[in-house]
DNA sequence: TAATTCCTTACTAATTTACTAGGGATTATA
DNA sequence: TATAATCCCTAGTAAATTAGTAAGGAATTA
C-alpha cells in the first residue's frame, strides 16, 4: 500500500466520473482543467484504470471516461492499487541474515498495518461520495462538468 | 497524508524502538543491518522524528536512540507526518477558476478522505505492537537488536 | 585516550513523478 | 464524406523525491 500524489489524482478524477455518471462520459480534458493536471499524464493514469476495469472510454464527441463498474463496488483501494505501484516491504531477503534468518519482526508487524490499511480504504467505495446529501448539494451549487458537457449542445439536441 | 517507503522505514525502525524500548538504546547500525537501509540515511531520518520529539538520541558506546515518549502516546500517524512532508492537496488554488471559483467538489472529498486516514493511522499506536501477544512470542524467538546489545555487555554488569 | 555512538552538512546517484510531443483510432455531427 | 472531438499509444525529458556516499564534529563510556 503506497499512497502518493499520482494516487490522489486518481481518486480524486473518479470521484468526479462518479458524481457525474449519471450526466454522460467526463472528458480528460475537463479533469485536466479542474485538477491542473497535464492532459497526457492524465491519460497515462487513466490507461491504468481502464486495464483495471476501472473504466470504460468512450470515444468521439461527446465522449470521455465513465465508470467500469457500478460506483459501489469500487473502492479507494481499488483506485490506489490500479495506479500506484505497491513498495516492496521485504528489503532483507533472507540474504542479510536479519535475526538469525527469520523475517524481520518489524517487517512482520508492517505487513499487518498495511493490511488493516488496505482493508480500510477497501471499505470505502466511490458510492460513498455520491450518496452523502451534503456533497449533492455542494455538486449541485457548482458549475460541474456535467453542465459543462450540456451547455457544448443546443438545447434542442437535449430536448430530442 | 502521504505513504512511502520512507514513511515504512520510519514506522519499523520506530517499532523496533518500541519492542525493545525497556532494553536500552537501540543504535542505527542495528536498525540499518536488519533493514537493509543505509545507514546515513536512516540518520536523516531519525533527524526529523527527533525533531518531532519522538526520539531522544543517547550518545557514546551504549548509545542509540530510544522513544521520546511512552509508545502509547506515539502513533503512526505521528511518525508518518514526522518524515513523509504532507502532500498539498490544492493544485487549483481558485488562480483556474475551476467550477466558478468554488474550491473543486473533488478536493474537499478528499480532504474528507484524509481526514479519515489520518484519523484510521493516529488512533494505532506504537503500545499496540509491543501488547500484542504474538508479537511478544514472535520477538522473544528471534536474536533480537535487543539481545545483540546485551551481549555486548558481560553478565556480571547486566546483575548488577 | 580511544572507541563508539549520535549529529550535521554537502554532494551525488537512482528512482519516481510529471510533463511534452507526436501521432493514430474511433465516432458524432455537419 | 469531411471535420472535429475525443480516446489511445509511444517515446522522450524535466523535475522532484528517495536513497546513498563522504567527511567530519560532538558527546560519552571504558
């Protein structure tokens, strides 16, 4: 379990596909704008995410990334481990002969934090943001992407 | 809140720290064989936790370093924010007028998030390794920082 | 005094993070 | 069909972080 800047970004741009879900694939470049991250290195991410099944693009106007599976069976976990490399806990490999060969004990209690965290954050799914009232109404106050999206076609386009 | 593998080697390295709290310092050249980092580097580790107070150094033969407070009030938080300096979660700072200037809907989930990890990492602290009843088993069955240093020293002066 | 340890600084190597550039593939719309 | 918008892919590079090397000084024990 690692968690950095590269897997912030990607939590926080699924956040964003899953509050707007419903409204229609978001763009990279909307997330680009929002986040002031560079659109290519958005897309090196976001080829990760898609091998994980993170996501699903759609391309062509109109298109963008939408989520690969329903919102709640999508976990923070599942995002961090799709896009950050875990570290490596197991530096004395038996070689240095660390306490007469046996796994370093510290190495031991480590692995068992960084499980409880993974079980953690692999509790907390992308439904959780959605469903909160308060960030409804925060999303609702704001200029989303989804509008965004809405205000490129003529309203007779959405009316049809 | 950030995790890396500097983050890791200051949680171990603590942790030994904490096992072997009641025997003595316990000196980096311990810490950098078992674990396999250099040991300068841990130096510049162990630099920031004790400015953090989460260390006292002991010089001279017999030295090392020793916990700077009861483990119980020690968690892994506070080790974690000590070395890992903390990502800065606000890239748009209102300059990219994301979403009409409100503060992206994004950042403030996942300030929720961090909080939330924040407070998972700072309720865990350094007490529960060394309460545990495995870890105790685990810790007696090995050669031990703690019992490299003892023998070091000839009985007669550990009797007395 | 000599050995052992912490303590500090400066520099460098390795790795990761983030970006730039260029192009291709697909698709909605005109 | 043509055009534009989007995803998609690769290669290279700049910037930042991580990790290590080197050198020495300060405190303390024996």
């Amino acid at each position: 379990m690692k968690l950095s800047t590269k897997g912030r970004y990607a939590v926080t741009a699924m956040m964003d596909l899953a509050i707007h879900d419903t409204d229609g694939p978001v763009t990279l470049s909307d997330i680009s704008n929002c986040q002031g991250i560079s659109l290519s290195y958005l897309e090196q991410l976001f080829a990760k995410l898609r091998q994980a099944g993170l996501v699903d693009g759609v391309r062509g106007p109109g298109g963008g990334y939408r989520l690969g599976k329903p919102p709640q069976l999508i976990s923070v976990a599942d995002i961090i481990m799709a896009v950050d490399e875990s570290i490596d806990s197991t530096r004395c490999k038996g070689n240095l002969d660390c306490n007469k060969g046996e796994r370093c004990l510290t190495h031991h209690l480590w692995n068992d934090l960084s499980d409880q965290l993974y079980d953690f954050l692999n509790e907390i799914t992308l439904s959780e943001f959605i469903k909160n009232p308060e960030v409804r109404k925060i999303s609702q106050r704001q200029d989303t992407t989804a509008s965004r999206i809405a205000n490129m076609f003529p309203p007779r386009s959405i009316a049809s």
